[in-house]
C-alpha cells in the first residue's frame, strides 16, 4: 500500500467486536415479547450496522411505526439489562488499537450503535482515550449516508483523501464512498469478502492483526 493515512475509522459491531449472536438473540427476544412474526437469522444479520430504526424499518415494514417502536424498546432493554450473551471484542483488537494509537493514527469510531450501548462497551474495555472522536446512529444519520464520516473529519481536521473506514458490512463501504473516502473491508464480522468486494475497498483482511502489515 503506499498512500499513506493518518486517520483511522473502524465500525464497531462485527469490526472491533463480536457482537453478533447478542444482537441476534435480541431481535428475536424482543419479536417474541411484542407477539409479532418472526425474522430469521440471516435477515437480521444483513441489518447489522443500520441504526436501530432504519434496521426495524427493514425487518418489519408490514407493521405501523408504533409496533416498530414497541419492538426497538424491546431490543434496547433486552440489549442493555436481560440478555447475557457475551460480546468479546476480536482476537487482537485491544492491543491492537492501542498499538495504532501509540504508532500516532488518529481513530475514530462510526457505528450504528446508540451513543448509550457504544459508551457503555467503550467504558467496559477501557478504550475511551484511544479514540479522538465517535459517531453514532443516533446522533447524526444511519449509514450508509455520510455525514458520521462527514463529522469525523470535521472534528479531526483530516481529509478525506487521508482518512480510510474500516467496517464489516455494505453499509460501512457505502458510506466510505459517500463521503469520497477509501474503505478496508474484514471478512470475519457479518458479511463475506466476496460480497464486500462488490462494493470495492481496497483491500480486505481476514483477521484484525492483518491490519499492521496491511498499514506498513
């Protein structure tokens, strides 16, 4: 790789942490306490990374928004307070973000987690100072628009052409190229390279300890 980056953007669920099956049990849980039809699990593994209303939206157009809404409180108090399912973050991502830190990357987190669940999982690691700013779904706009990319780089001073979003999912590339900013795809969170590819990053990697070789 020769251009050279100074700023880091990873996605959070299914890029830094393993996350799947909690969120997975969640929607399931939560279908089943409103007494809806249920979705299966790879309708919501593709919904992964969309904001919560933007995922209900497209898991359950046929019902009104306010069954929609009884279903994402559903989620949100399974996801905070019921479920137990562990979230490990991935082999080699603690240590491996703080080595970026001390090797001077600036990172950021864009995700379409809630800023309540994504300081809590911050906070539980201890990787609050490692990253100078995060964006959430909840703050700005689901992806794959770009204007949690746009305030990144807002915020950091960098450029677009400098920066790189590292994410798991479509939503993640697409919003990359809608901010004109280059992706990096991982093959080990919720969706294939193959399918990734389709979207063009350049590059994809299929475990987080890649990303150093990959970088130098």
């Amino acid at each position: 790789m020769n251009k050279q980056y100074k700023l880091l953007i990873f996605d959070w669920d299914g890029t830094l942490m393993d996350s799947e099956r909690k969120i997975v049990n969640c929607f399931h849980a939560a279908v089943r306490d409103v007494g809806i039809d249920p979705v299966d699990d790879e309708r919501i593994r593709n919904v992964i990374g969309l904001g919560l209303k933007e995922a209900m939206d497209e898991l359950f157009p046929q019902y009104d928004d306010a069954t929609r809404i009884r279903v994402s409180d559903a989620y949100r108090e399974h996801f905070l307070h019921k479920d137990e399912t562990e979230m490990p973050m991935f082999p080699g991502v603690v240590e491996g973000v703080k080595r970026l830190h001390r090797n001077r990357f600036t990172l950021a987190v864009a995700t379409g987690k809630a800023r309540r669940g994504l300081d809590r999982v911050l906070g539980g690691h201890e990787l609050e100072h490692v990253f100078s700013v995060t964006r959430c779904a909840d703050e700005a706009v689901s992806k794959p628009h770009p204007l949690m990319l746009e305030q990144i780089l807002h915020h950091t001073g960098v450029s677009a052409e400098n920066a790189l979003m590292i994410g798991d999912s479509t939503f993640d590339l697409q919003m990359a190229a809608n901010a004109g900013m280059d992706s990096l795809a991982v093959s080990y969170g919720v969706q294939t390279c193959e399918r990734l590819l389709e979207h063009k990053p350049i590059g994809c990697i299929h475990q987080f300890d890649e990303i150093h070789e990959w970088l130098d």
